[in-house]
C-alpha cells in the first residue's frame, strides 16, 4: 500500500503543470532543478524495484561432477564430450569410452560412444550405456566410433549423432580406404539407437574435388536453425573437418542428416588452408551462419571466424582472433571448443541483446578451459567476420590440464558445460570428463542475465 501510494504521489506531481520559477517545479521528483527523463526513471524505479530495472530470475547452478571417470585399470580412457538436452528435461551426456588408450580411431581399436542421463540437473548421472558398440577388429566400419556431434530436434525430439568410424585414421584415409563415417538415430530420448554407414553418402558431397580424401564431423554440438524449416525439420548445420589443404567445411541437412548438402556449394572454403581445422557453427540472430575454427597452426593460436551470408551465398574474410586482451586467445594450443550464442539481458540498464559464447582451452597447451563471451547488442556488431576478431572477456572455468568441452543452453537460462579435465588424474592423457551448470551471471561477473 506504502508503494502504492509513493507512486501515485509521484505520478500526479509529474502530470501537474509547472509554476513559476520562484517556487519548486511539479514534477521534478529528483529534485535537480528540471523536469527530464531522470523524473520519469524516478517514477519507474518505484514501481519496479530499487533497480528500477526488471531483473530475470536466478539460475540454478550445481557443482563440477565426474560424469565419466577415466580408470586405466581396467582402461577406460574417456574423451570428447558432448551434452545435449531432452525433450522432457533431462539431460544427455556422450563421450568416447576409448578401451587401449587415449588415441583417436586409427591409432586405437573398439572405441565406442557411450551415454548418460540426469534427471536432476546434472547433479547425480544414470549408469552408461551403448549408443554405437565398436567391436575392435579392425576389418570394416563397425571397428569404432567416435567424435560425436549431437542435436535435439525441436519439434520431434529426435535425437541424431553423426560420427567417426572404421579403423582407418584421419591422416591415414583415401578415397579408396577413407576414415568412415556413421550415423545414430534414437526416437525414444536415447533409449534405443538405431545406427548406419553413410561415408559414401557424405564424401559423395565432395565427389567432384578429390582433395577431400579425409573428413570427418567435428564433435559437440549440431546446430539447428531457429528460422529455416524445410518440411518437417528446421535446419541443421555442422563443421567437417578435412585435410590439410582443405580446412573446415561446413554442410547442412532439411531432413535431419538423412541426405546432406554443402552451405556455399562443395567448392567453398571458408578458411584459407592450411589453417582451418576442426571448426563449429551458429546461426547469427539475423540467420547469418557463424564459423568458428580452431588453427591448425598453434602459433596463430586463437579461433578463426567466417560468416555465411544468405543473400549473397557466400563465405566472407577469414578474421583472425588471437588478441591476448580482447581475442579468444589460447597460448601454444591447438583445440576445439564449442560456440553458442544466447538471448540476455544487460543488467546495468535492462538492455536485451544476445551473448556469443566461445569455449576454448587457453594455454600455455591444453589447460584452463575458458569461456570468452562477447555482447552482440545490435547487426553492426556481428556483418563481418572481423567484428569476432575484438571484444571479447575469458571466463576460466578450471585451472586443471583440460582439453575438449562443449555446451548448451538449457530451459531455464543455465549453461549446461561438458569437458574434458584431468581432475584427479596425474596424466594428461587421462581425462575425466566433468560436467558444470554455469549461470550467465557467474560467466560473465553479473553483467549479464538470460532473456526466457
């Protein structure tokens, strides 16, 4: 009732005519001599709170949690995270359960993809159990699985992985005996997997440029469109990874990776060889497509950034980001990371724009997993690949040797944040993979809050 009657007070002063100028003026309600815009704030600061600004509910956050634990005895080497959310809540974590050691398929045998889900959060993990079953005998594409990418559909629910596969290694594939390539679906949130070969489906896309003898699906997070839908699925994006001369590519799905397809035609290039490596996308909130590579040159150290452009179907400049103060910068480190880009509010003044969030180890090697976030306020801040270059602030989310992370958003504005930690592993080789679920605000020391 006190409020109530503060801000009618304060509203009729506002709305009474102004006198003389001998005697105090109606409607400065601040007192500062005249009547502006800072009387109104006065008035909406009653009515709304102290802060005068609606602020978004808190964000749960929960503790680091071991959700795979690697053990070198038996050998379970645990790599590459991957996290995704259900349709009714829960969440889904993957990893490689890599038996002989910590190597990739080539340089290992009988890798499989293994899953895990929490109903509370991430607070407390279900037993693992099979989504792709590599059975180590180094004859065909059924030896091992490994390096998923992820994605939730966000209508069905349907849940797809694309991944490496065979016996054949990276830098070791031809087009004759390429490093293969596999698909895993499940239609009853992760219970059941249903898995197959595609390798001459997805090399096929690059049947006309023979260079492209390796590839494979950088893992993480799949992007899906929030405004492209073809039939019954919106669209989808991933990163590939090819050889040397190539660099990244980017190919997307309308059917939800049943047939895929090149975004600026098989010929396209969207980093200047031989940088590009191991990349991930986004969509822009204009519906731009967002590039993000790891170099294959650690002394270029950072992330390389291209955008793909609709209307003008094609990449743009490969940008730099390697600025020690405001790049994403990673000292003598080449690896992966995950991108995300968020709806927030700016808590200083109520401000709704979007958060560009890149996940990266920062060095010196792979240690002190960090998060780089950058506000993307308005379109001038994200029509070049050179406006990624600049404006970015880390986040260390852990001091430990630590390599390979990823992240989502979940529905109630948290960061759901997957990576690989050595923990209380003595080697580096022996990565935990740890699970974190981070609020903006901690990301980003209260400047900024999620818009639900």
């Amino acid at each position: 009732m006190k409020k109530f009657l503060l801000t009618s007070a304060l509203l009729l002063a506002a709305l009474m005519p102004l006198e003389a100028s001998a005697r105090p003026l109606y409607g400065d309600v601040n007192c500062d001599g005249e009547v502006n815009i800072a009387d109104v704030n006065a008035v909406v600061r009653v009515i709304l709170g102290d802060s005068g600004i609606p602020q978004p509910p808190d964000e749960p956050e929960t503790e680091a949690v071991t959700v795979f634990d690697t053990k070198t005895n038996p050998r379970h080497y645990y790599r590459i995270p991957a996290i995704v959310q259900l349709h009714d809540g829960r969440l889904l974590a993957i990893g490689d359960d890599r038996h002989r050691n910590d190597s990739d398929i080539g340089s290992n045998s009988g890798i499989d993809i293994l899953g895990k889900t929490s109903e509370d959060g991430g607070k407390t993990w279900s037993a693992s159990f099979m989504i792709a079953d590599g059975d180590g005998l180094r004859t065909d594409f059924n030896d091992s699985h490994g390096d998923a990418a992820a994605v939730v559909d966000r209508e069905t629910g349907q849940l797809l992985i694309m991944c490496a596969s065979g016996y054949k290694g990276f830098l070791a594939s031809t087009l004759q005996d390429p490093l293969c390539v596999g698909r895993y679906m499940s239609e009853d949130g992760g219970a059941t997997w249903t898995g197959s070969e595609v390798t001459s489906d997805i090399y096929g896309i690059f049947a006309d440029y023979p260079e492209v003898n390796a590839l494979f699906f950088s893992s993480g997070r799949i992007c899906q469109s929030s405004r492209i839908k073809r039939g019954d699925y919106y669209r989808i994006y991933s990163a590939v990874d090819g050889p040397m001369g190539v660099g990244c590519l980017v190919v997307y799905s309308d059917d939800f990776g049943q047939t895929w397809h090149a975004l600026g035609g098989p010929g396209a290039r969207p980093t200047v060889a031989p940088y590009g490596d191991e990349a991930k996308v986004e969509e822009l909130p204009d519906g731009k497509v967002l590039l993000s590579c790891r170099s294959k040159q650690t002394a270029t150290s950072g992330r390389l950034f291209n955008i793909y452009d609709y209307i003008t179907g094609t990449w743009g400049e490969m940008a730099v980001s390697n600025d020690p103060e405001s790049g994403t910068y990673s000292e003598d480190c080449s690896c992966n990371g995950e991108l995300l880009i968020v709806p927030v509010i700016r808590t200083s003044d109520g401000q709704q724009m979007h958060l560009a969030l890149q996940s990266v180890p920062r060095g010196k090697g792979r240690q002190r997993v960090s998060i780089y976030y950058k506000p993307l306020i308005d379109a001038s801040d994200y029509d070049e690949p050179s406006d990624f270059s600049r404006g970015w602030t880390c986040y260390q989310v852990t001091g430990n040797y630590s390599a390979y992370s990823s992240m989502t958003a979940l529905n109630d504005g948290s960061i759901a944040f997957f990576h690989e930690d050595c923990n209380d592993n003595p080697s580096t080789s022996a990565y935990d993979l740890i699970f974190q679920k981070l609020s903006i605000r901690t990301i980003t020391g209260g400047q900024y809050a999620p818009l639900k």
